[in-house]
C-alpha cells in the first residue's frame, strides 16, 4: 500500500527525526557517530542540501534541513540504508535499525525556526549530557559558536539573529517552553481501533482468518509494514493471530534483503572527498 504523501513545507525547510527501532541506540560509540557524520557528509555534497542543525544522542537523531535536487524520501533512505548496513555488520545484528523511515515536520516561520535551532542545540543539555551547550561534540553548536562547519550552514541562522552574538546568547537561554516534534512525542503506541485501521488497509483483510488464507511471504511482508506504521509487535500478533515469535522474525529481516528498504545504487565519493577523522578540534 503506498505511504501518505507528507504535506510540503512552504519554506521548504524541514525538521526530521531519525531514532531507534524499539528506543534501541543506534551510536554504541564515537566511532559510530563518526561514521554517521561521514555519511552526512558524502550524501550533503551529492545532493546539495542546507543542514542548518543537528544533534546525534544515543537513539534517535534531530536535523533542521532544507532539500535541494533530492527529496526528503530519498535523502534519508541514502543515510538510513548505508548507516544500517555498517552499523549492522559491526555489531553482527540483522533487521531494522531505525523505526520507520524518518519522522518530519514543516518548519514554515523564522520564529518557529529559531525554536527548533534551539531545541536541537539543548538536546545533549536536556537529556543532562552537559550543562550548557558546547562541550557535546555531537551537535551544531560550536559551529555556530565560531561562525562556520564543515557540515552546519550557518549563515542562514546567523542572518536572521543579525549576528553571531545574538545568535549564540539564544541558543544558550535555558528554555523548557520549546515546543517541537520530538522523541517523547513519537513514542504513542497506536490505539487498538486504529491499529485494526491500519491493519485493514495494508492487508484488506478484517478478520484473523482472512489473513491467514494469504500466502506466507505476503503475510510476512504485510507484517513488516504493519510494523513500520507503528503497530507493535503484539498488536501485530493479536489481529493477525501469528505467534509473537513469528511476528518478530518477520520484522527483523536485515534492511538490505527486505523488498521496502532495497539500497539504492550509490556512488562512491570522488577521490579528493576528504573524510572527517577523529580530529577533536573538528567543528561540524
């Protein structure tokens, strides 16, 4: 069944969430979110979108971004897919890394710009990583702090504060009032009557037997996207009447054998790309 096409922001600026099937980590440690960065950085210069902000923390990850010649879709499923297949052959796991594709929402205003700016900024503040931006590396802070990035296109945020000073005294106002898309609030597990919703117009089947009349691989596969709607795994198994067991092996097939997440034909980066090393004084 396709996906509900996401409502286009006027500005054509975006803030995306990324996080962790089932809240799991998906940066165990630095050398992964080293990684991750590497790869922001190769598909950033293929597409030629603005980051205007980012933070990786342990399972999920917040970006204000603005596309350019690739859309959102195709974006994150270049990151999502190459990170997932490093992430799951170093760790020797198999199945989906992250819960869904990405999650997104329109960011059409300056004043709700500069919100969301903010609420990734104090991230790492707000989960008590540090006490006030710019000791977690992991983030846009400090390039804000000094002007420019490698990664972070400052300048936008940097006009709009008429000002690196400015700017820099709001990211640092302790602010608990920002109200954005965040973790917390994708967390809702479907109501049952909605989850039967969903479960109907994926499978177009309303009872338990007439799901079990389907074929094996497409009642596996129906499985899986009833998973990625956010169905939970016993959910899945009461409308369904599979095993809960069969139900979890049917979403943990690895993301580069299941039909929805088949990588895409990506390029090497050009010889003279220049990968961001372990260098502490790196300014994303």
């Amino acid at each position: 069944m396709p996906r509900t096409a996401r409502k286009t922001s006027l500005s054509n600026i975006y803030h995306v969430m990324l996080r962790g099937i089932n809240r799991q980590n998906i940066f165990e440690e630095d050398e992964d979110r080293l990684y991750f960065m590497n790869i922001l950085g190769r598909c950033k210069k293929g597409s030629g979108f603005k980051l205007y902000a980012f933070v990786l923390m342990s399972n999920h990850v917040h970006l204000l971004i603005e596309p350019a010649d690739e859309s959102l879709d195709t974006i994150f499923r270049r990151i999502g897919t190459r990170y997932a297949v490093w992430f799951n052959q170093k760790y020797q796991r198999v199945g989906h890394l992250f819960q869904d594709r990405f999650r997104s929402e329109n960011v059409e205003s300056g004043l709700y710009f500069m919100t969301v700016l903010r609420y990734i900024i104090q991230n790492p503040m707000k989960a008590g990583i540090e006490s006030r931006p710019g000791s977690y590396r992991w983030s846009s802070f400090l390039a804000y702090e000094q002007g420019k990035g490698t990664v972070t296109d400052t300048q936008y945020a940097l006009d709009l504060f008429g000002g690196k000073q400015q700017l820099v005294e709001y990211l640092n106002q302790k602010n608990d009032d920002d109200s954005v898309m965040d973790e917390a609030s994708c967390d809702r597990r479907l109501k049952n009557d909605l989850a039967k919703e969903k479960m109907r117009r994926i499978t177009q089947c309303s009872s338990v037997s007439e799901f079990e009349q389907l074929d094996s691989s497409l009642r596996k596969e129906y499985v899986r996207k009833m998973h990625h709607e956010g169905l939970s795994l016993g959910q899945i198994s009461r409308l369904t009447g599979m095993p809960k067991t069969t139900v979890y092996k049917a979403v943990q097939v690895p993301e580069d054998q299941a039909g929805a997440e088949k990588p895409l034909q990506l390029h090497e980066p050009e010889p003279d790309f220049v990968l961001y090393c372990m260098d502490p004084d790196t300014i994303w």
